[in-house]
C-alpha cells in the first residue's frame, strides 16, 4: 500500500515547483529572446546586444550583493519585525547600485566597445536598476514562502517582454529601440512587486535606515564576494572577446554560450531546490547530509554523461535548429567545447554544495576570486591570437581548477562517490559510441533508454532508488 506523503514533503515540492517555474519561465523567455535577436539582426549587433546583456547581469550582481539571500532568511526567521528588516537591506540596496550604476556609466566611456554596443549599454542601465530592486522584493517573497509571487510576476514580465519584442522584432526596428522593451517590462514588474509587498508586510519598504549597517555588511560579506567573483569567472570571456575582438565575435560566443547556459538550469534548480533541506540536516544528521550529497552527485551526475556526449556529437544540428542559416556556424565547435564544462559543472556544484552547508562558503569565495583573476590573464593572452576557441578551451580549464577547488576539501566523500558510478561510467561511454556509428533518432531514444535503464539499476542502491521513488530526496534519509 502506496505511502501518503506528508505535508512537510507536500509543502517542499510545492515550493519547489514555483521556484523551477520561476526559472523556466525565464529561460524559456530568455532562449527566444536571443534567438529571435540572434536570428533577425545577425552575429554583428548579437554581439552587441550580449556584451550589453552580459555587462548589465554583471553590474546585477555587484548591485545584489548577496544582500537578497541574506534578507530571504532574516525575514523568514523575524517576520513580526520585516519592515524595519526590509528598510535596512533596501537603503544598503540602494549604495551598491548607485555603485553599480556608476560603474556600468562609466566602462563605456574608457574601454572600446564599438558605438552600437555603448548605446545599448546605457539603455541597460536602467533594466539593471529595475531588476536588482525587483530582486529585493523576490527576497521578502521568498523569505514569506510565498514564491507564487515571484513566479506570477516573472510570468507577467516576461509575457509583456516578449510580446514587445515580437512586435518591435518583426518591425525590425533599430536595435537600441528594441532595448527600450527590457526596461519597461522590468518597471512594470517592479510596479508590481511594490504592491505586493505591502499587502503582504503591511507597510512600506522603500524607506531609509541605515542603522546597524556594519553588522549587515560583515553578515554577507563572504556570500556577496562569492556570489560577484562566482558571475565574473564564468561570464567575463564575453566582455574580453567584445573589447579584444569585436561584436560578431562575441556573438558567435554567446550563442554556444547561451545553449550551455539552458543546459546547466538542471543542476541549478536540483541545487535550489535541496540547499535549505542540507543545511538543516547537517545541523542534525551528518550521516543524512553525506547521503544525500552522495544521491545529489549520483543524479546530476548520470543526468550529465548523455547530455555532454549528445551535445558534443550534435553541436551541428543544434546550432543550425536553433539559430538557422549559416551565419553562426562558428559556433560549433565552440559548443562543442562547452560539452567538457557541462560534464564538469554538473560533476561538481554537489561539492560546491557540501561547502555551502558544512559552513565553509568561505573556501568557495577564494576559489571563484583566483578563478576570476586567472580567467582574466589567461583570457587577456590567448583570445588575441586563438579568438573564440581559446576562450572556450580556457574556460574549460578555469573549471578544472574551480572544480578541484570544490573537491579537494571534500575528497573524503570523493573516493565513496566516485566508487558508485566508475562502472556505469564506463558503460555509458561504450553505450554511447554506438551513435558514433548510427545517430539515427531511433538509435538515439534506444540509446538513452538502456542507459536510462543501467543507471537505475546498477547506479544506485536499493535504499537510494527507494528515496527516489519516495519523492526524490524527501524520504528514507
């Protein structure tokens, strides 16, 4: 007779629902958003656009600061006292995107982006400084339990983005007026996230007090280092590539970029999704923590082989569905590469994690700064001379590095984990090789059913495929 699950196990998947939806919602808006870019305006001002963009998610950072994170969990454990709460973060708020929107004004000015790319640079400041305060009240939202917020808001945004950009896309209208849609669907989102927080806290956030702000800065200090250095390593090939060799460089970068990006949503919704239920076990049950960093591992990491070998042997076919023509083809063998960095990303973020709740996110700070510093020397001396294909090889290294960076404080779990998967490891590799022979879609969908097939069976326990069954993660540890 089947279990009933409990409310506790209900009320988890049900936020967990709304948080992937939030995400998904994005993506999906995301996706055509470049696409449609990619595919209307060609590598040339795609490039610009995805300098912009990127630059822009930086500064989003800078100006977040791990403050949000922070405030998620103040207001979860004081919510008699969230308006004095939510007044202290918003002032601290306000002095990091000042700080932001400074910087994004002045980077244009002293670096050489082409005049197409600083243009919508300036236009993006704005979408920048509507995001990260509508990332403030996400916070007070999801430190209520109330994510459905979040997602109807995400949903409401990105509906009137993209239906503007459907529109003004189709005109073809100049790009720097294309932009304009950014920041009127992040204002009107804005808009709302304001309403919304007041009925919910009954009483107005947007007020300064900036009593006791030593003590909140020291309190995120090592989150918002980690969560800006974190960004930067990853994503500043891109503003390298625009300053070094141009828009359509760039371009042709971020649209293999951007596919990795889809892609690597997988291990970021299981990371969301299981980060407060680990931290709360290693409080009180180590053996459970270890468990489950060990299942979380197993998962992503069965979930990964297929993708990076598939993703690999298809760059081709999917560059050409997803951007058409001819126009990227460069991008190919760039995504090509990216394989190797979804393979390690996936292998890596459940060390990552053990950090995180074992209380040593300090390790993942200094990690992600020497990451960030290494890409930029490195990326500085081979993207004159190799272009597109040296930044792609030189991110899979810094991930190497970043990766041993996770693991090796872990590598007592490392030995025990890896001891789980070597066997099915090399079956799926020599399971695979047959689509080096036909990869035909009937070979394809026999292919990932026996190896779907040989991971249940032989990639996991007895009591591990209990706890799947048993809604994943929530029972039997």
């Amino acid at each position: 007779m089947a279990r009933k699950m409990n409310p506790e196990s209900n009320s988890l998947w049900k936020k967990s629902m709304f948080v992937s939806m939030s995400q998904l919602i994005r993506l999906f808006t995301n996706v055509l958003i470049f696409v449609g870019i990619a595919r209307l305006y060609g590598p040339e001002e795609y490039g610009q656009f995805t300098i912009a963009y990127t630059l822009a998610t930086i500064f989003i950072v800078v100006a977040d600061f791990g403050f949000d994170v922070l405030l998620t969990t103040e207001v979860a454990k004081n919510r008699d006292d969230v308006v004095n709460i939510g007044r202290k973060f918003f002032s601290m708020k306000i002095l990091f995107t000042l700080l932001s929107t400074t910087f994004m004004l002045l980077i244009p000015a002293f670096k050489a982006f082409s005049p197409g790319s600083r243009n919508i640079i300036y236009v993006l400041v704005l979408y920048m400084i509507f995001t990260t305060f509508t990332n403030f009240f996400n916070a007070i939202f999801r430190g209520y339990e109330r994510f459905e917020f979040e997602t109807k808001i995400s949903f409401i945004t990105n509906l009137i983005l993209l239906s503007l950009l459907i529109l003004l896309g189709t005109l073809k209208v100049d790009l720097y007026f294309l932009m304009i849609s950014f920041v009127m669907a992040r204002f009107v989102g804005l808009i709302i996230s304001i309403i919304k927080s007041r009925k919910l806290v009954g009483g107005d956030l947007i007020k300064l007090d900036f009593s006791g702000w030593r003590i909140t800065l020291a309190s995120v200090l090592v989150y918002g280092i980690h969560f800006l250095f974190g960004n930067l390593y990853f994503q500043i090939d891109t503003i390298l590539l625009g300053f070094i060799r141009g828009d359509q460089d760039a371009g042709i970068y971020q649209a293999a970029f951007k596919i990795m990006l889809m892609l690597l949503l997988i291990p970021e919704i299981a990371i969301s999704t299981i980060l407060p239920m680990l931290s709360k076990v290693f409080v009180n049950n180590r053996e459970s923590w270890s468990n489950i960093g060990r299942l979380l591992f197993k998962i992503l990491f069965f979930i990964a082989l297929p993708v990076a070998i598939l993703l690999y042997f298809n760059s081709d076919i999917i560059i050409t569905i997803v951007f058409g023509g001819k126009a990227f083809n460069e991008a190919i063998p760039v995504l090509q590469i990216f394989s190797f960095v979804i393979l390690l990303r996936f292998s890596v973020e459940p060390f990552a994690l053990m950090l995180t709740t074992a209380n040593r996110q300090r390790i993942r700070m200094y990690v992600v700064i020497t990451a960030t510093i290494l890409n930029l020397i490195i990326n500085s001396l081979v993207i004159p001379y190799y272009g597109i294909i040296g930044a792609a090889w030189v991110s899979v290294g810094i991930n190497v590095l970043v990766g041993l960076g996770y693991i090796i404080p872990n590598r007592k779990f490392l030995f025990e984990w890896l001891n789980g998967i070597k066997i099915l490891f090399f079956l799926g590799l020599i399971i695979f090789s047959f689509l080096l022979v036909d990869s035909t879609i009937a070979a394809t969908v026999v292919t990932l059913l026996l190896y779907g097939g040989l991971s249940y069976f032989i990639g996991f326990t007895g009591a591990e495929r209990s706890s799947i069954i048993n809604n994943f993660l929530f029972r039997r540890f």
